[in-house]
C-alpha cells in the first residue's frame, strides 16, 4: 500500500479553518473544507476541491484573497497541528513511522457501526473539547458481534417462557440463563454480511437483543464513561423526564451489558495519540485497522438553508432565513456538541416540558445557550411598521402583527403565472418528497374568500413575495406564537370526544373528505377536487382576530424541520392529525389532500418598538 492510500480518508471528514480575509478584532470566520486524508496530494485536491465550489460568475478566484492556494494549504495544516504546510508535508515521513511501528497499516472506519448512534464528531468532541482526560480504549462496536441476531428480541423470549412478561420479567427470566444457550441460530437473510453462519444465543445475548433499542441506545453516548475505558465516571444516559424506577431498570441493563462488552476485545479501539500533532488522535483497532478524528471536525459539509432545493436562499423570507443560527452552531470551535445537546434536554424537562411539547433540537438549543451563556443572545427579529391590515398582539417582549388566513384570492393572485408556480415541481423532482403538484383542485373549486389550501414551501414562498412588494419581514406564525394567540379550543377532545366539533371539506363527488375518491388525483376523472360545503365556523380571539374553527382545516406554522411542519387546528387546540401540536407534524410537501383535509396559513411579523 502506498503512503497515500495509506493516509486516505475513511468516511466523509470535514474541518474547520480560520479565513485568511478578516480583521484581528471581527468575529472569526471559518471555511469547512472536505478533507481526502492527511497526505501532503490530499490536502492540495481538497483545497483545489474548495476553490472550484467557490467559483462565481464574472469574479475569478484569484482575486478573492481567502481563497489563495498558499492560504488554504497553509489554513488546512494548522487545521492538522502544524505551523504551515511546509512543515506538515515535512513531517509526513515521521507520521507513516508512527503509524507502521504501532502496527497500523489498514484504514478503516472503526467508529460507524450500523447498530450504534455514535458519530465521528461525537469521538473528536470527547476526546478534545470535554476537557476530560483522554481514555484508553473507546467501545465503537465495529467487529462486536453483539446484537447479530437481527429482528430477534422479545416474542423469542415470550416464545421461550411461555408466557408475557414485564420488562423486569424478562431481565429476570433472561438473567436466571445469563450465560446458558437458549436459542441456536442458523444464519438468517436479513442479517449483516459479516454475521457468522451458525450462532448459540444466551440469554444475555436475548436479553441485550430485546432491550437494544429503549435501554442500550440511550446509554450508547460519550457524556459520562459509559463507551471508554478505563471507566472512573458514573454513566449517563440519554433519557428524560423519567420515574426513579425507569432509572433503575436502565441503570441495570446498562450494568449487564458494560460487564458483556468487557469480556471481549471486539468492537474495542485503543486511543492513541501521535506526538507530531495535538490535533489528531488515532484509533487502533484489531489486525492493523486503524481510524483517526480531527479536532473539530464535522461529519457533514454546512448546511445554511435546510430548504434546498426546493427554495433558494434568495427566495426565503428575511425573517424565516435560519442560516446565523445553523452557522453558529456549525462553527463554533471548541464545543462539547453532545454535551449542549443534552443540557439543552434536560432543562426543557427539567423546567416542565413535556414528550408532547417537544419542540425540536433548534429550538431547545436555542434556548439553552441563551440561558447558559452570557456572551450568546437570540438572534433578532427584523422588524416593520404595524399595517392596518394585521392585528396587534402584545406577547413576552414584542408586538407580534398578525393577519387573518389568506385567502384563495390573495395566494392566487401572487401564485398564477408566477415563477414559483413554474418553478415548485421542477425542482422538488430532485428531491425525494414531490410538491403536490395540483393546488388549483383544492383552491379553485372555492370561493374567493375562503382560506387557501397549499403546502409549506408554497406558504414560505409567499411570504418572501409579500415581503418584497410590501417591505414588511412578515413570516409563518411559529408553535408557542399560535398556541398564546389562538381562542381556547371549541373541544378538550382528550377528555370529552369529538362530540359535534364541525366538518366541512368534501370531494368533488359530494362525499367528506375522509370518504371521498376524490383524495386521490388519479382515481377520479379530471383530477377530482376538494373543496368548503358547508357553513365554515369562525372564532375569534380577544383580539378580534378570526380562526377557522373546524376539524378538517389547520395553519402552516414555521416549525420546519426533516420534511415536516407542524399544523394548528383551532377546534381542538392540537395537531392537525389530533396529536400533540410540537410533534405531531405534517410532510412539508402536501396540502393534506390525501387525506381529505386541508391546510392554509396566515402571515405574521415583529413590529417595530415605536410604531
């Protein structure tokens, strides 16, 4: 194997470099560049790699200072723990020396391992940013055999007992057969390649298999020593707002399958440090596999506009533009992310919260390190004068201008003939989730006032567009909004049913929605339709500001996040689809039509302090 092979980069590996075009006193900037490996061509292909992504029309590189070769070269092995590229590239020899005389000579990704939430990051955060001492052993599980019987777990157990048991049955019953074969297997079709052809299942083995998910997942972190050895900490686990006697039953589980993984070397790799750079670690595996993490290294390239590509960042509402945030936390140096990420959880229950109001990581993370840190502060809202045509509510610090539902009327006339209306579908077939494609069978079949029916991005979409022609930063209501400005729901449906909350989507065919043929494009001549039959019932809050209160319409609210977006229902006070407002989301990319239902929005923004 030659040197640079042998040096290559086993997975996706992205570190982070200060820019060469910025003064002493401004806030740091970085670039995140790709990296191939840590010899001396592949620090030369990634920096080349950067230059070409960053190419613009009518500027040629070379007139952008930060993105000088000799910069980048220079950027990326200061990023490694050398004084400059020279001095990296000199030290190359010395690095292939370490890595041979510690028997090191086979790249390898010895941290992903398919049945383990550990990531790349996570290693390097702990082993750099924690300021815990460095471990000697780390448990990945890359070569385990554990958990091999893939789909076997607890109807095996019950299978084998004979009967039903609590979780603290099967930990006894499996216990009691700790180290005796309850279940010889043969090699089964769904298992991983490298499964063995004939296994003998204890029933710790069982044990383990059954409780992976709910008991073994939670405690596969690195906050405490739960993965490290050798292991002076107590462990912590990944779970919230749990009774003393969950605690327990987790504690015990985690205890058996810590005493599971230290009777074997697989799944284990030795720590290792290489004197040349403070900056790389090495992970020493079995039959010279080895791996290596990067100070501040990232598992994926920055993400500044999680809605490509179905909305460019230009066309994204001033307001509703997330990418100060996403790049705060992206590039932040020297931060225990699994750490944040856990106080961040820990203080919504702590403070309250609940599984239903769950609101997602960016906001939990946005609030703690506005309570934690006293340098960091939320991210200000843009603000505008207060319209006639939206209504003031005064919330926690801010006057939030509100507007009535838009109508029909007032989407089409910004979506007909419009470049968004050319533009939606075409780009969401690069996407796996297609727009819905047909808006004028749940529009235009209404009357011209009624509430329009769209997706999400067809919602954002026309906030940018109201944006631009009227210079209001208006944007999507976001869930804590609606719930303070919302009347109380016409229905506790948890307590009393649905009693007779109203109905009033039906399909072309006369039918209700959840009955009608018409949910389905193709099922029905010309397309079908969905439209308002009956008398929509309207409620207003103290404000005098009208909600749709009926069962089968909801509003589009901000809280984007992985293809899905919360839906309020004014008649119930809940989700949409019944469940809990902060979780029960739908796909971003569909008007509910599917489901006989549908979903418009309103426009909101901050006014200014003295208008």
């Amino acid at each position: 194997m030659n040197t640079e092979s042998l040096l290559r980069a086993v997975r996706p590996v992205h570190v982070l470099f200060p820019r060469l075009d910025q003064s002493a006193s401004a806030e740091p900037k970085f670039w995140s560049i790709q990296l191939d490996g840590l010899h001396q061509n592949h620090l030369k292909a990634s920096a080349n790699r950067l230059r070409d992504d960053r190419k613009r029309r009518g500027q040629p590189v070379s007139d952008d200072v930060s993105l000088k070769l000799s910069g980048l070269h220079k950027g990326i092995a200061k990023a490694l723990g050398a004084r400059s590229f020279d001095a990296w590239r000199d030290s190359e020899q010395d690095l292939i020396e370490f890595l041979l005389a510690n028997g090191m000579t086979q790249p390898a990704d010895l941290i992903h391992w398919s049945l383990s939430p550990l990531t790349a990051r996570q290693v390097s955060d702990r082993l750099f940013n924690s300021g815990l001492p460095l471990p000697k052993r780390i448990f990945t599980g890359v070569g385990s055999k554990l958990f091999v019987a893939r789909g076997r777990g607890r109807f095996d157990i019950f299978d084998l007992s004979g009967r039903h048991m609590s979780e603290e049955g099967i930990l006894e019953w499996c216990e009691a057969r700790a180290n005796e074969c309850v279940l010889p297997l043969h090699r089964e079709s769904d298992w991983d390649v490298d499964a063995p052809d004939y296994v003998e299942l204890t029933g710790r083995d069982l044990l383990l298999q059954a409780f992976r998910l709910e008991y073994i997942n939670p405690a596969s972190n690195l906050l405490g020593d739960n993965l490290v050895a050798p292991a002076q900490r107590a462990p912590e686990f990944r779970i919230y707002g749990a009774s003393e006697e969950e605690i327990a039953l987790e504690q015990r589980v985690f205890g058996i399958f810590r005493e599971v993984i230290e009777q074997s070397e697989l799944g284990w790799a030795e720590i290792v440090r290489f004197p040349g750079s403070d900056n790389i670690i090495f992970l020493k595996g079995a039959n010279g596999a080895f791996d290596w993490v990067l100070r501040d290294q990232r598992d994926g390239a920055f993400v500044g506009n999680p809605y490509h590509p179905i909305l460019m960042s230009q066309e994204l509402p001033s307001a509703m533009n997330v990418s100060a945030f996403n790049a705060h936390l992206y590039f932040k140096t020297g931060e225990w992310y699994e750490r944040l990420e856990h106080s961040a959880e820990t203080r919504h229950y702590t403070e309250g919260g609940t599984q239903e109001t769950w609101p997602g990581y960016p906001q939990l993370l946005m609030r703690e390190l506005t309570a934690s840190r006293r340098n960091y502060s939320r991210p200000s809202q843009p603000r505008g004068w207060r319209a006639a045509n939206f209504v003031p509510h005064q919330l926690d610090g801010y006057c939030l201008m509100v507007s009535p539902l838009v109508t029909v009327k007032e989407f089409w006339s910004f979506f007909d003939g419009s470049d968004w209306q050319k533009n939606r579908v075409i780009r969401s077939g690069h996407n796996l989730s297609k727009l819905e494609p047909d808006l004028a069978a749940v529009n235009l079949h209404d009357e011209d006032s009624v509430p329009a029916s769209v997706t999400w991005f067809d919602a954002v979409a026309f906030c940018r567009y109201y944006e631009k022609k009227t210079g209001l930063p208006v944007r999507l209501l976001e869930v804590e909004e609606w719930k303070k400005i919302s009347p109380p729901p016409a229905q506790d449906i948890k307590k009393d049913g649905w009693g007779d909350l109203t109905w009033v989507v039906v399909g072309g065919d006369g039918k209700g929605g959840g009955a009608t043929s018409h949910r389905y494009p193709e099922a029905c001549s010309g397309g079908g339709s969905l439209c308002f039959r009956k008398e929509l019932i309207w409620r207003e809050n103290p404000e005098r500001l009208p909600f749709l209160s009926v069962v089968d319409f909801g509003e589009w609210l901000a809280d984007y996040a992985h293809g899905h977006a919360p839906v309020a229902n004014a008649a119930t006070g809940r989700a949409l689809m019944t469940g809990p407002l902060d979780r029960d989301r739908c796909p971003a990319h569909l008007t509910m039509r599917y489901k006989g239902l549908k979903v418009g929005f309103r426009i909101c923004y901050v006014a200014q302090f003295d208008a």
